[in-house]
C-alpha cells in the first residue's frame, strides 16, 4: 500500500494531500457494478501514511468501486475532522436534489468528479452533454469540477471547457502520457489556453500512472513547465492506495486486486525536488488547495500535522 524511504525533502506546513481514496468493504460494500475490487484502505491506514509523508491536510476522491455512495468517503471526512479534510462526491446527476447537495456540502464535499479515462468509447458530445449537466450542479455550491480524462480531451473540448461556470481540476497531469509530452502540441496549447483563464487546476498525482521510466525522468520537463507557467494552478496528490496492481485486469470483478507498491515517500521527495523553489513550493502543497477547498490558513488554530483524529 505504501512503502518508506531514507530521504526527506522539507514539506511545508500546512501540505495537502489532494488526491487520495478509502475502502472500507466490510462496513461499506462495494457497488455490485463495479469494475474491480480492491483490499481495505481504512482512515487509519490512510493517517499512518499522512504521519510519515507530514502531510497535514487531505482531499478524499470517490473511487469508482462505491458509484455513487459516498458513504464510505463520508465517513473518512467525519473522523478526520473539516479542519483537515475534504471529499470529491460522484453523484446521479439525473437525480440528485438541492437538499442532497446542500447535505453533502455541509459535510466537506467540495467537488464532482466525471471519470471518462476508462470510457473511451463514448463520443465528445456526449461526454461534453454530462460536464454541462455537473456545471450546472456544482456552480451555485461554489464547488469545482474534477474530470479524469486523455489528454486528447482537451483538444476536443477546450473551448467548451473554458466557457464552464465551475473551476476545473484535471488530475493525474491532466491526462499527459509522459513520453507524449514533448510531441502533443495541440493538446498542451489546449491546456494552457485553460489555465491562462484563470478556473482552471491541473493536479500533479500518480506519475506511475503516467510515466514508464525509471524515475519518471519524462514527467520532470512536464512538471517543470507546468511550474514556469502557471504555479497558482497546480495540486499535488498521492493516488494512495495505488490500485491497479495486477496491471491489466483479467481476472473475476469479485477478486481481489492488490494495491501497487509504490514508495510514496520518494515520489513526493522527487516531486518536492522538481518544484525545487520553497514559495512555489508553498502554492502548490498549501495555498493552492486552501484557496480552492476552503481550507484555513496554515497557522490557524484549526490546522494540525499529520492529520488528526476526530473518532
């Protein structure tokens, strides 16, 4: 689930952690349509993980083995406490309510997130027909928009995107396959045009995911123009618990999968030295996600490091 190192980089206080998930199955049953299953991931997992990386603050993402229950990422929220935790809801948008919404809200849910990297299949408009449907349901929240896609998306869609009324989150290096970075033009032209609006984030998190290479040596140029070009739009997050550990899924839905071995640790040291600058450095581990999830400032009362428990 996770791993240590022996190097360190200085983490500022106040870090979030802003892209993480939990399973909790045997309280919380995983939706029978799902895709695959994973091993418990609990909130005490989650701290001890939080304690050794530093990380003061979280940002929980609805995996897509619960659907639309939430109840397991709700749970995680009460117990670590709206000073250092928030969550990223899925939702039925054909029938979702305001009070829901309202309910949600008020338990520290502060996006939506859309997952279209894993159908593929389904055309631009389509896809493009949902986001409007989930502007519509975030905008008057104040909440953001969180879409996992390809990076061929962007292209497709970028002006509809930048006409949206929500602040967009693009996770997992919105979609750019390291060893594509340097040739995918239209694509990178797309997501500047993005994030030169202003509502737009792109979230740095599961390089494995993204790189082939030792060292995720092709994600450092990506990671450092990111940085030179808009570094009040970037967000850091682990992916922990890692799924996907059996790679290509072949066996029964109802088995279970293991979490990959990654050396959390020394992803975020790595990433902490390709940011290198210590006020960048500040933007996009604390007043990045506080501005964007309302969390309070980093020296309030309301903050503490590692996370704390609130059973």
């Amino acid at each position: 689930m996770f791993s240590t190192s022996s190097t360190q980089q200085n983490i500022p206080e106040g870090a979030c952690d802003c892209h993480v998930h939990v399973f909790d199955p045997e309280r919380f049953p995983l939706s029978p349509k799902r895709s695959y299953t994973p091993p418990p991931a609990t909130v005490g997992d989650l701290r001890t993980m939080h304690a050794h990386l530093g990380i003061g603050r979280v940002v929980l993402v609805q995996p897509s083995c619960y659907g639309t229950d939430n109840a397991a990422m709700l749970d995680a929220m009460r117990r670590l406490g709206q000073a250092t935790a928030r969550g990223i809801a899925v939702v039925d948008l054909e029938t979702v309510t305001s009070p829901q919404l309202q309910e949600l809200h008020a338990q520290g849910i502060r996006g939506l997130r859309l997952n279209f990297a894993t159908r593929t299949d389904r055309p631009a408009g389509e896809l493009l027909e949902e986001i409007l449907k989930a502007d519509a349901v975030v905008s008057p929240l104040g909440w953001s928009l969180h879409l996992h896609v390809h990076a061929h998306f962007l292209q497709e869609l970028q002006r509809e995107l930048g006409q949206l009324k929500a602040t967009i989150v693009f996770d997992h290096f919105a979609g750019f396959k390291g060893e594509a970075w340097s040739h995918d033009e239209t694509a990178k032209r797309s997501l500047h045009a993005l994030l030169e609006g202003g509502r737009t984030y792109v979230k740095l998190s599961a390089p494995y995911r993204m790189s082939l290479q030792q060292g995720y040596a092709d994600l450092q140029d990506m990671t450092r123009e990111f940085r030179r070009a808009a570094p009040s739009r970037l967000l850091w997050g682990s992916d922990w618990p890692h799924t996907g550990g059996s790679g290509v899924r072949t066996t029964s839905v109802s088995e279970v999968e293991p979490f990959r071995d990654v050396d959390t640790r020394a992803d975020l040291d790595l990433f902490a030295q390709w940011v290198g600058d210590s006020e960048i450095s500040k933007l996009i581990f604390v007043d990045n996600p506080s501005r964007l999830f309302g969390f309070a400032e980093p020296n309030s009362t309301q903050t503490s490091s590692p996370l704390a428990a609130h059973d």
